[in-house]
C-alpha cells in the first residue's frame, strides 16, 4: 500500500513539474525582455509592462475586441470556404488517376505563388475591405488544402479498398465509408498547419486591404506616432489567438471516432 502511494506521488509531483516548465520558460523569456528593454540603447523596444500598457489603452478604447473580432471573422469565411471547396476536390483527385493528371500541372505551378502576391489583383476586383482580405485567406488555405486532401486519398491502404469491395460496397459507399474515416487523420494535420497559414495571411493582409483587424492596428499605431508600445501588443495578441486556434484544431485529435488514426504514447 505505502510503494502504491509513493508512485502515485511521484507521478503527481512529476505531472506538476511537466505543467509547470512552459509556465518558466516564459516567466524567464519575459524577464529576458524586461532586461533588453531596459539596456537598449536606443530605448525603442517596449517592456513587458509597457505592452500591457498598451493593451490596456486597448480595451479602455473598445478597440481589442473589435479587431480581434475582425481578424477572426475574416480568416473563420477565407478559411471555411477554402475548406468546403478543397477537400471534396482534393479527395476526388487523389482518389481518381485522371482527375489527378488533369489537375495537377495548374496545381504545381499555382502552389508555389505567395498568397501575398495577389493582393494588388483582391484589391482591383474587391476594393479595400473584407472582401480582399477573405479572398487572400481563401487562396492561401485552398491549395495548401487541395494538396493535402489529395495526398490523403492517394494514401490510403489498398487492403481498406480492396475490402470494402469484397463487402459489396458501391462507389458511394465506398467514399463515404472507406475514403473519408481513412484519410481524417491527415485532413486534422492539414487543417491545423493551413490555419496557422490563414491567420499570418489575415494578419498581413490587413495591413494593406482592410482598415481594421489586428494586422491593421500594427502598422496604424506604427504610423500614428511611433506607438511601438501598440506594435508589439498587437503581435502578442496576434500570437495567443494564434496559439488557442492552434490548440483548438488539435482538440479534434482526441475526439474518440478519430483516435484510431494516432498512435499512444
């Protein structure tokens, strides 16, 4: 009884130094900061203290919320098109060989443009506003999408086809159950690398197509008077959505009719 109590308080004193290290890390990287702001010599990069100065200003302006909801809002419509548009097609061409070889050549010359690279032409035919910056989102998410889906579908084990078959499955079925719970495990890994994409478009797109959002505040308070203290807030705030969106796409890994698709630790 007493060796089965000192396991489990070895392994709840070692589950309490696992949590805690992230929270040191970034104790010792904010007092990092805090040493480099002050030593400057040009005292330009703002401290801890003043970022949250200036997230304070922020919200006493009611202006967090309203870009955070502009830059969400944007990225939620560039993104979920994206997704309904590219992972039916990108199922359909990885799964036909013809789709494959009729799509393909576009795919490779389009995949390596910079999403970045079609703003003068959003800007043309959207005007500056949501729009432009929904479109620019939509085209940095849909080929990153299309790529992995097909790929997915390319992948997947002859024996689950082969077997659905002997099973008498039809081709509607076979999609439905054999295609799509093999290839979600891939799809979870695609959509959580193309929203970190979608969000440092939106981010960038909102510097130049948009008049509100978080990428807008940056270069507005860099240029309203050099408020650095509101150029960094904005790149904090900027990498905690990132970082929550990012740990919301993996929650879907946990989901139980997907666990199948990871291995345990």
């Amino acid at each position: 009884m007493s060796s089965t109590k000192e396991r489990a308080a070895r392994k709840h004193i070692t589950n309490a130094g696992t949590a805690l290290r992230p929270l040191v890390f970034i104790f010792a990287l904010l007092v990092l900061w805090e040493f480099a702001a002050r030593h400057q010599p040009a005292h330009l990069l703002p401290g801890p203290w003043e970022t949250a100065g200036g997230i304070a200003d922020l919200v006493r302006h009611n202006l967090l919320l309203k870009y955070i909801v502009a830059s969400l809002f944007r990225v939620t419509w560039g993104f979920v098109l994206a997704a309904v548009l590219a992972i039916p097609l990108g199922l359909a061409i990885g799964w036909y060989r013809r789709a494959e070889m009729a799509f393909n050549p576009i795919i490779q010359i389009l995949r390596p443009i910079s999403p970045l690279a079609w703003i003068p032409i959003a800007i043309l035919w959207f005007g500056v506003g949501d729009l432009a910056a929904i479109f620019l989102i939509f085209i940095g998410s849909f080929l990153p999408l299309l790529v992995t889906a097909a790929n997915a579908a390319r992948n997947v084990p002859d024996v689950h086809v082969n077997t659905g078959r002997n099973f008498g499955l039809g081709p509607a079925r076979l999609l439905y159950q054999v295609l799509y719970p093999a290839v979600i495990p891939q799809l979870i890994v695609g959509l959580r690398i193309t929203l970190g994409v979608a969000w440092l478009v939106v981010v960038a797109a909102e510097m130049i197509a948009v008049n509100s959002g978080l990428g807008f505040l940056i270069i507005d308070a860099r240029n309203a008077g050099n408020r650095y203290d509101l150029v960094v807030a904005g790149m904090v705030i900027i990498g905690v959505i990132g970082f929550l969106l990012d740990v919301g796409m993996r929650s879907l890994e946990r989901v139980k009719s997907f666990r199948w698709g990871y291995s345990e630790d």
